[in-house]
C-alpha cells in the first residue's frame, strides 16, 4: 500500500511465495544431502554445499521477514528526512496520518469482535456440538422443546464473547495509556519544547528524552546532556537484558554543536534544539526492518554536506529507557508500526491451556459414545420393536434426549474460574512490586492453570530470575588473596578491606604492595563507568560498577571522568590524596568472543599502557608466566 516514506518499489506477492518456496526446496534437498552423508559439517560436506546452505537458510529468513515487514509495516522504501525552521520534511512525501506513532494491540474491533470472537469458540468441539443440537431440536418431528436449547447456547456463546471483550478492552487501555504518555517536542517557530502525546510524534520530530523514560520511537540521538555525547540505553523491556548498552551521538553532529553547559538544563536544551534545527541536517533513513542488529542511516549538514553514516549505536529504539544521562535530544526517525519493536511483534495469539486441549479431546470422546449409543438405540427400535419410523428420525430424536450427559455449562463454567483466578492474580499482596507501585497483570487469563504445572524453568543467564546485584567478595593479587570484602552483619567493614588498605599504605609493619596497588589501580582505569551528579558510580553492567565501587572502597577511587578532546581522561585518587590522571585513547569493548575489555592509556613520554580485564579462562592464556598454584586454587574456591 502507501509509504509514510513515499511510494517506492512494491513486494509481489506470488513473486515472494515463489522465492519462499525455491528457498525451503533448496533447503529440503540440502538437508537431504547432509543426513545422507552424516549431518553436520564433516568430511563428506565440502565448502561449497555448506556455503550453498547457509545462503538458502539466510534466503528463508529475509524471505519470512519481507513477507512479514510487507504486511506490518506501510513503508516500502528509503527517504529523506530534512529538519528546519518550518518543520521536517520527507522525500519522497509520505502519507499523513491523524496519530501516526499511535499502536494497536488489541485482537478486535468493533465490527470484528462478534464474528471473529464466534470464529474462535467454534474451534471447541462443545459448542459446536451445543449448536447442533439446538438446531436439530427446531425439527418439528423431533418433538422437543427448542427454546431452552437455542437461547441457552446463544447465552453460552454470547457469554464467552463478553469475556473476550473484556480482555480486549484491557489491551486497549494499555494501549491507551501507551499512546498518551507524554513527550517534549521542539517548536522551532516557538524556539521552545511543547508537552505532546506520543501517538501525535511523526517522523521528524524534535525530542526531548529525560532520564528513566522510554523513547517514543526510533530516534537518532543527536546530542546528550553529557559533554561527550554519551549516553545509556536499558533494553530490558525488547530482549530481557538487565545491563545498559551505551551509546554516542555521530561525532559530526555532535563536535559542530557549541554547547555551554554551565547553562541550566532547560535553556540548555532550547539551545542545543535552535543549533540542530540551524544546521539543516538531512537523515537518510533505509526501509524500516525488522533487524534490530542493524540499522544502516546517514546524517549530513551544511558544514559537512558529505553525508556520514550512523549505526544502531546512535539510535535510541522505541520501548527503550534512557538511563545514567539526565536527558537527550534527536529527531524521530521511524514511528509507529514502522518501528523495530512493532516489526518484531505478532499480533495477539489466541491461546489455549494444555488443560483446554485435553478436556476438547475429552468432548470429542463423549460426543463420540453419544453417537454411538444414539445409533444402538436407533437400530433396536427398528429391528426389535418395528418402528415404522425411520433410521435418522430415530436417531436424532435420541440424539437430543441423551444431549445432557455432556453439560452445556460445562465451559462457562471453565470461563467464569479463569476469570476469578485472573481477578485473584492482580489482585494477590504478594505478586505487588513495591518498586514500580504496580500489581501483576492477567493479559490472558485463558492460560492461567499452566502456572501451576511447571515443572522447569531454564534460565540462559544470572539476572534474568535474579535481581542482578553485583558485590565484590574476594580477589587474589599474586600468591595472596583477600577478601571477604563483604560487609558484616551488623553493618562493620569486611576484614578482607583492612587487610587490602595495609597492603596499600604499609601499616602494622608491612611494606606497601605494589601489586595490590596495581590491581586496584587497573579496576579504577578499566572500564566505561561515569560518575554521577550525586557522587554514584553508573555503568554498563552492575559489574562494572562493582568492581570500580571496590576499588574506591580500598581507597583508590576515581574522581572524575571527562572527555578531552578525541579521549577520555580518568582522574584516579589514592589514599594518601595524590591524584593521578589516566589518558584513555581508546576502548576495547567486551565482546563474548574476546571475553575481556581493554582500555589504552597514554603517557607522557609517548608510551602507552594497555590495561585488560576478563574472564580467567581466556586471560590466562595470554600470560607470559603461569599463574602460580595460590591463584589458581583461589579461583576453584571463588
């Protein structure tokens, strides 16, 4: 259909079944291939079948998700988006909506809720058997009392719709009250940020996003409240991670922008939006998609009309939460179902319990003896008493004098419980998060007897179940190990931080460790923690965090952490007040192939020292000399 990018090239759809099945064949036969020969990747499997594999699978998946993007999404192509002082401005020209950041998650509308809700509930083989049984009780022949058969399935049936209904309107709320949540938008012919809904956001706009509130939409972070144009990202909310990703704003951008900030944070932010919307910028937006690993755009201004790319590093996702920042501006990109996170939802599934399952599968075998027996009855009434009557007459009539054996309450009943269950869920004191001031939510109550049935919970990772608190209990520096760093149980000092603190200073007789020292010294300079406005240490990970916290609780503690320039310098203090300053020129993130982070600092005299942390099991490895059999025994116990 249309694009709120502009018209662009339109998906065929025979054309897109016919690749998904050129790919799924290719993949059928290769799998063939490879069972055949032992599965895997072996001797028997060359380069080139496995090669040939992996692009048919990758054609498959780009292939499923064209076909979803081209049903979610009404965007086809790439554009052009241009700030100033009119407003944004798109090419191609997109088409405009009343509210085009606003979602929809509910399952019905008001025209189909009636049918699709009957649709669904004839998937039970009850009502459809109730249903039959009240038509075949309108037969005039079959002698029976129609009424409280007929209105007793239309209650049924109308009763389970309500119940439906009511579900959907709780989606609807929250899809309300998502829609209506509140966001400062710059206007630029008022040079001042204006409270707006969200579902009023349209691409282009100016944002203002404060700390501990989502992003509205995709939004390409122009500047940060941060001197260095950083800021951090929680994504909870999109992939269950607890530690915060960091983020920059592009450099060119962000290196034209004369920010003072010794400003107040309002007039500061006005400021920084009259210089964006001065400077002329065009984005380059590709097609949205469904890849939330990727996001291929690029910026360009009059002071540098050639245009510079910017990646998912700078980008602010919708659903995400601004954290450790105190607030930052970018323009909106891509909004409403043209965003990453509603290109990766599903609309509502109709769910069913294992429960429901097995009592269908239980009808069907009632309903299956009910006919039997009807059938029996029929056929004795025409052999044995030479009933003139005949065969489908009798066994209809049968058929509705037996009906009762399978209740017609028998599923209103199973919908009036798993409502009081669900009411019983978000009402229950101890499901009530005292943190967010929120009770438990039954977004489904048709699932709620599974909660009771698992058996097995598997978690990929600590924090997923856990509250993901990090505290540093014991270290070993050389053949000596320290610790419990911990705090007692009346709130005293762990022995393991006096112990680190003679080590450093020399007290009680001992010579002062350059090795403690160095190690703590390393935990203070290794990382990408920032300070903030209140003193406390915020980072990517509660790791990190720890680690730095540890060392500031011994006694080596960074002061401050600023950019100069193209690096970053990290002021580090030691016990006895002498200040040290620490020139990193360069970050070596994390990486799970790494399996370490390293940092580069650079001296004065034009060397440079690279500081490493990481996991045991891969930084051993890079030891020139083994480590000794303290260290590694102390590892087995930590």
């Amino acid at each position: 259909g249309s694009s709120p990018c502009g018209s662009g090239l339109r998906r065929h759809p025979r054309r897109t079944q016919r690749a998904q099945h050129l790919s799924r064949a290719l993949l059928g036969v290769l799998a063939e291939s490879r069972g055949a020969q032992g599965g895997g990747r072996g001797p028997c499997c060359d380069g080139s079948s496995w090669a040939i594999w992996e692009v048919a699978r990758a054609a498959t998946g780009q292939m499923t998700n064209m076909a979803r993007k081209s049903t979610m999404s009404s965007s086809t192509g790439p554009c052009r988006l241009r700030l100033s002082r009119k407003g944004a401005s798109i090419k191609p020209e997109r088409v405009s909506k009343k509210e085009p950041n606003a979602i929809r998650t509910t399952r019905f509308t008001p025209l189909s809720w009636l049918p699709k809700s009957l649709y669904l509930q004839f998937h039970r083989a009850a009502n459809v058997y109730f249903l039959s049984i009240a038509a075949i009780s309108t037969i005039p022949f079959v002698q029976a009392k129609w009424q409280p058969k007929v209105f007793l399935v239309i209650f049924i049936l109308l009763a389970q719709s309500c119940k439906d209904l009511y579900e959907d309107l709780k989606r609807r709320r929250d899809d309300q009250a998502e829609n209506t949540r509140i966001v400062g938008r710059f206007n630029a012919r008022k040079s001042s940020f204006e409270e707006t809904q969200w579902c009023e956001i349209d691409a282009g706009s100016l944002l203002v996003v404060e700390r501990g509130s989502p992003f509205p939409a995709d939004t390409l972070v122009l500047a940060s409240a941060d001197s260095t144009g950083m800021f951090y990202v929680g994504t909870k909310s999109m992939d269950g991670e607890t530690n915060l990703k960091e983020r920059q704003a592009p450099s060119p951008v962000h290196e034209l922008l004369n920010d003072n900030d010794r400003m107040d944070d309002e007039r500061r932010q006005v400021s920084i939006a009259n210089q964006l919307v001065d400077l002329g910028l065009e984005v380059g937006l590709e097609a949205p998609n469904a890849n939330v690993m990727e996001m291929n755009c690029t910026v360009a201004a009059k002071n540098f009309p050639q245009p510079s790319g910017v990646s998912k590093h700078n980008f602010g996702l919708r659903g995400c939460e601004l954290q450790n920042t105190a607030w930052v501006i970018g323009v909106t990109c891509y909004v409403g179902d043209d965003t990453k996170v509603r290109l990766n939802s599903f609309p509502p599934p109709s769910k069913s319990s294992e429960l429901e399952r097995f009592l269908n599968n239980c009808v069907l075998c009632i309903i299956a003896v009910l006919v039997s027996i009807s059938i029996y009855f029929a056929l004795a009434s025409e052999f044995f008493l030479a009933d003139t009557t005949p065969f489908y007459k009798i066994f209809l009539m049968y058929l509705v004098i037996l009906y009762p054996v399978l209740p017609m309450t028998l599923y209103i009943t199973f919908e009036i419980l798993h409502l009081i269950i669900g009411f019983q869920i978000e009402m229950d004191p101890l499901m009530y998060d005292e943190q967010t001031e929120a009770n438990a939510k039954a977004r489904n109550t048709s699932v709620v007897e599974e909660l009771g049935q698992v058996d097995f919970v598997f978690s990929d990772k600590t924090g997923t179940l856990t509250a993901n608190e990090m505290r540093f209990a014991f270290c070993c520096v050389g053949k000596e190990t320290l610790g419990p760093f911990l705090p007692e149980d009346d709130g005293r000092d762990g022995p393991g931080l006096e112990r680190a603190q003679i080590a450093l200073e020399g007290k009680k007789g001992q010579q002062r460790s350059g090795e403690v020292r160095a190690f703590f010294e390393a935990l203070a300079v290794c990382h990408t923690v920032k300070i903030d406005e209140d003193g406390t240490y915020q980072g990517e990970s509660p790791d990190e965090v720890a680690l730095v916290q540890a060392a500031s609780n011994v006694g080596i503690v960074l002061e401050r952490r600023e950019a100069v320039g193209s690096s970053v310098v990290h002021r580090v203090c030691d016990m006895g007040g002498c200040a040290e300053d620490h020139d990193i020129t360069h970050v070596l993130g994390f990486t799970s192939d790494r399996a370490r982070m390293s940092v580069v600092a650079a001296r004065s005299d034009g060397s440079a020292v690279v500081t490493t942390k990481g996991a045991d099991s891969v930084m051993a490895g890079l030891l020139k000399d083994p480590l000794p059999a303290q260290a590694t025994h102390a590892l087995a116990e930590f």
